[in-house]
C-alpha cells in the first residue's frame, strides 16, 4: 500500500490516512500491518508518530523524521497552539454551528475530562429511499432519515473519540459510526451510499511551524466516501 504524502520538510511527513488502519503496532490486529510499517517501508526512515487518529478515521497524521525534535511538535498539540479542522456527515439537520462542551471519557476505568468542539453546518441535505431490493428487504416504506448534515468540526481539546461521542451526546451521531452511531440509521446509508465507511476525516491542520516559524497549512483532498455521497445526495437547502 502507497499512502498519499500531503506535505515534508526536514523536520515532519504528513500523511493522508486511510480509513481502517491502525497508526501503531497493536497486539489485537492480529498481525495486521499498521500505518508506521507502511511508510518506513515506502520512504526508506525511522518516524515517530506525533499524534493519532481512530482506526476508523481518515485523513491527515503528522510524523517526525528526526525523535529528538519531535518533542517541539507534540508540545503543539499539548498547548492548543494547532488548529485541527474534520469533515464529517451526521444524521439530521443540525443548527448552523455551535459548540459542545461535555465531559467526556472513552474507557469506562477514566475519569470524565473537560472537552470542547466547535461545529459549523456547510450543507444541509434531505434524503430519499433508494430503490433496492435490499432496502426493502430491510425497512418497511416508511422508514428512512429524512435529514443529514456536512460539518466542519473543530476538537479544541483532544479527547479520545472526542467528535464521536460529542455529536452523539448532541443527537446527531456521525454516519458509519459503528460504537456510537446508530444501528438502523447507518444499516439505511450503507445501502443509500453503497459504502460501510465512516463519514470522518480529518481534513487540515494549521500551525506555525516551531523551526520553520512560518505559518503552515496541511490540507488533504476530500475522500472518495465524501464525494460519492455528495454526488448522491439531493440539491442542498
């Protein structure tokens, strides 16, 4: 597998993510191969991962080339000094923007953390039943989510699942989420989409770089599940 290089300097790779790969070695993948695995094969270097995504999410993971100056990357995430914007298709029509400041904790053994999302609606969309043998087999005609929204999503702590858990609390569960979404729900835009992904990636991140110190701005092309939905979904309101 090649994975997408989005930007690199001397100091850091990022790279486009997909979906359903882990970032590290993880003893219950089975012996899978891991995202850290790939890219050391295909750039022929040692890296460290700064920070990590879900299994499940797509998009952008920043690396450092050198481990002793990664130390200066991490410290960015820690101090809140880099802006990490995700796209994502949620069941409903959510308000236009806003934010989400609820405890929250991942592992049943933690103790809940302060977390804080913003959210902003870029389209609005209403659905249709899709005519397949399989949604009939599966719903009765008057069953499907009538609503579902595009957001920009921005995590200004960083909690584990902090989106996911967040947008569910809230009512209104990403697409495809299988732990927190909703079973009848993504059943339905599995076949509307014709895809069992889920809607998340993380689409830029924004910072000012601590050896460069200029501003830089990763940003990764909309993903194929993006597109394929946006063209199958109605005109936005």
């Amino acid at each position: 597998m090649k994975i997408p290089i989005l930007y690199e300097d001397d100091y850091i790779l990022a790279v486009n993510k997909p979906a359903g790969i882990q970032i590290h070695f993880n003893k219950l993948s089975k012996g899978e191969p891991f995202l850290l695995q790939f890219l050391e094969e295909q750039t022929g270097s040692t890296l460290t991962a700064i920070h990590r995504l879900d299994r499940a999410t797509e998009g952008i993971v920043l690396f450092a080339k050198q481990k002793e100056k990664s130390e200066a990357f991490y410290n960015l995430f820690r101090e809140r000094k880099i802006e990490k914007k995700y796209l994502c298709l949620v069941n409903g029509n959510i308000p236009g923007e806003g934010e989400i400041e609820i405890k929250i904790n991942a592992n049943k053994n933690q103790e809940k953390q302060e977390a804080l999302t913003l959210f902003e609606r870029l389209k609005s969309f209403e659905t249709t039943k899709p005519a397949d043998d399989i949604y009939n087999e599966h719903f009765d005609k008057d069953f499907f989510p009538k609503k579902c929204s595009l957001l920009s999503v921005q995590p200004l702590t960083g909690r584990k699942h902090q989106i996911r858990i967040h947008l569910q609390k809230l009512g209104f569960s990403i697409i495809g989420d299988k732990r927190y979404g909703y079973k009848r729900c993504n059943l339905f835009y599995r076949i509307f989409f014709k895809s069992s992904g889920m809607f998340l990636q993380a689409k830029s991140l924004k910072f000012i770089h601590p050896f460069h110190e200029k501003e830089t701005l990763i940003e990764a092309e909309e993903s194929k599940i993006f597109k394929n939905a946006m063209n199958l979904l109605n005109t936005p309101e």
